[in-house]
C-alpha cells in the first residue's frame, strides 16, 4: 500500500490540469494523466493535452502513449499507471483527468479480470460486423443491466470489452468490480473541481476558438490521413466529427464551431453528472480553495 494519492476530477475547461500544476510547487510530486482521449499519440490540440514543454516541466505522465490504432482501456491505463506510481514512490502522484472510470479503477482498485480467450474476441467481434452496436448494446442489457446502464449506447469499446469478459469468464463485469478489493493508498485525496455553469459554457466556447488558432483543422486533416480504425476511441473525440464536415465541404466554419460548441457543451454536462453521482468520495470545491485544502489535508 503506498500512502497517499490526490485525484482532481471534474468536466472539461474547469482548469483541473493548472490546478495540478500549481499544487506541484509545494511537494515533491508528479501527475499521472486520467483523461481516456489524452493517452493516444494522435489529436493532441482537439484532446486538449497540455504542450510537450510544460508536461516535461511538470512531471507529467501517460500522455500521448498509446500508439493509434492500437487501443486503451481502464484496465491497461490503470496497470500503467500503478507501474508510475511504483517508479516514483518516493513523490506524491496527482492523477488529474475527466474520465471518471479511470480514476475510479484506482480509488476502488476495480479487480484485475483475467485475459479474455481470443475466441470470445472473435465472437463479439463477429456479432459486431453483422449485427452493430445496438444489437450488441441489447445483448449487454440482457446479461449485465447494471454495467449497462453506465454506458452510452454507443460506448463501441466498453460494451463490447464487457460482452468479451462474459464470455471469456462467464462473469460479468459488474461481478468483477463487486470482488473483494484491497486498497492502494492509505489516504486519498479526491477533488471534483466545482464551476459555475455559465463560466464554465464561456470557457469552453473560448477553447474552441482558440484551438481553431493553434492548428485543429491541419491536425485532423493529418489523422484523415492516417488509415483509419473506425470503431477506435479516439474516432469519439469531441467535435472531430464536426470538423472533418468542415474539410469535407459540408458545412462552414461558423456552422461548425457553433456545432462543435455545443457538442463540448453537452459533454462537459455529462462529466458533471458523472462525477455528481457516481464519485461518493470526492470534495466538490471551487478551484481557487483546492490547494488550500490539499495542503491541509496532507497537513503542510
């Protein structure tokens, strides 16, 4: 068990990374990324990753990782990410994200579920080619409502890594999770960063303004140009479909950024009831009063 860990959650465009990076100037430290679009080598200014200077700067890791098309999910991040944290035991990690999930698989330390037997990936693989998500979505339902009802629709990976799971196990992934845990900090401090919603609308839409000024259409037209995994992740980033419209033709930029907008919004809705809801042991606070109280709690 290692001692103590500080988790900044929250929607995007609530300064959760600029809190961290302030918080590192008191302790020795470093931060470990918890965002699910941030591990991947590709789209870095539409995901939003903090520039290659300032991650060298501030001891930042698991960014851009993951090599596309090759894929992540909770459970290799969070083997990743304990693998940092042994590395570094003599400093403090700050896991700072707005995935959830991810954080949560270290807070609660969700049970490591054996490898899935390469037929089940062949089946559900099969099942998805021919019938699609929204079959496979209903077959989930049947078996596992309660990990069902976490998920979109058309949450692609995660539905059909829990079909795998079932399979491949003959248990499903909410079983998994329900398993005896042991704990893997002593203490943990978990900050959902609070933010009015009006301001938080405004920054988000001055985001994406500004990620207009600093290359996104160039970006997405050199992942175009990649071979494309369609059913990958990265594919559900906010606003690449709004954009690619764009450089196809089909709509014009102020169509597209009033779209692109308000997808971030709508997304940014969705965190907030996540974290809302799902993070019982996190202390909502608003960002200037969460240093105060990290330092508090790890009484410096």
């Amino acid at each position: 068990m290692f001692p103590v860990a500080i988790f900044i959650g929250g929607p995007t465009a609530s300064h959760k990374t600029e809190i961290a990076f302030n918080l590192q100037s008191h302790f020795p430290s470093f931060i470990v990324n918890s965002d699910s679009m941030q591990v991947y080598d590709q789209l870095e200014i539409l995901t939003n990753r903090p520039i290659k200077k300032l991650r060298e700067k501030y001891d930042c890791n698991l960014f851009s990782y993951t090599k596309y098309p090759d894929m992540c999910n909770v459970g290799s991040w969070q083997k990743k990410a304990l693998s940092t944290v042994r590395k570094k035991k003599n400093k403090i990690p700050i896991f700072v994200g707005g995935t959830g999930l991810y954080m949560d698989s270290i807070i609660n330390n969700i049970s490591k579920i054996p490898k899935v037997s390469t037929a089940a990936k062949r089946r559900v693989d099969y099942m998805f080619k021919k019938f699609g998500i929204n079959y496979l979505s209903k077959e989930l339902k049947k078996i596992d409502e309660e990990y069902s009802k976490k998920l979109s629709p058309n949450d692609t990976q995660r539905i059909i890594r829990a079909l795998e799971v079932n399979l491949s196990t003959k248990t499903s992934l909410s079983e998994w999770h329900k398993m005896e845990k042991n704990r893997i900090f002593k203490k943990v401090i978990y900050v959902v960063v609070k933010t009015e919603r009006e301001k938080l609308y405004s920054r988000i839409n001055q985001r994406c303004d500004a990620m207009i000024n600093l290359g996104v259409l160039e970006e997405v037209k050199s992942f175009l140009e990649v071979k494309q995994k369609l059913e990958h992740p990265i594919h559900k980033s906010i606003g690449l479909r709004q954009l690619t419209r764009h450089i196809k033709g089909i709509n014009s930029l102020e169509e597209t950024m009033t779209e692109f907008m308000q997808e971030t919004r709508r997304y940014a809705k969705r965190q907030l009831t996540w974290f809302n809801n799902k993070a019982k042991k996190a202390v909502h606070l608003e960002g200037l009063k969460i240093k105060d109280y990290v330092l508090r709690e790890l009484k410096l």
